[in-house]
C-alpha cells in the first residue's frame, strides 16, 4: 500500500487508511456503513458513498489498484 500511495495513479483518488488496531470503532462503521465485512488487510474503493470495490489479502497488488483507479 505505501508504493501505491508513492505512485502516480494515486493521486486521482482521496485516501483513508484505517489502522484497525488503533481504531476499531472506525473499521466497524465502514464495514456497517458499506455491508462489506472486515478483512485485514483490506481496500475499499468508495464513490458517492457506497463501496464500488473491494478486495482483500494477497489479491491487494499494485496492478490492481493501479487498475481501479484508472478514470472511466
């Protein structure tokens, strides 16, 4: 997630990281918010509100963000 965040394609798109350790009460309102349950670790792609994509694990790869945050 840091060299995501380092490179270009990132940023197109506003970032939230959530520490679930730290703020757990955080990561229970995005997952109730979004009816998408909590994985660790885990990326969201949220637009006006509602949860787009998402995905977790070894499927998390710069490719793949890189991807999903391509416009249009």
């Amino acid at each position: 997630m840091d060299r995501f965040l380092e490179c270009k394609e990132a940023q197109a798109v506003d970032v939230c990281r959530v520490v679930v350790q730290e703020a757990r009460d955080v990561s229970q309102a995005v997952a109730s918010k979004t009816g998408v349950r909590h994985e660790s670790p885990q990326v969201l792609l949220i637009r006006d509100g509602q949860c787009v994509w998402n995905t977790a694990h070894r499927n998390i790869t710069m490719e793949t963000l890189k991807d999903i945050v391509k416009p249009g």
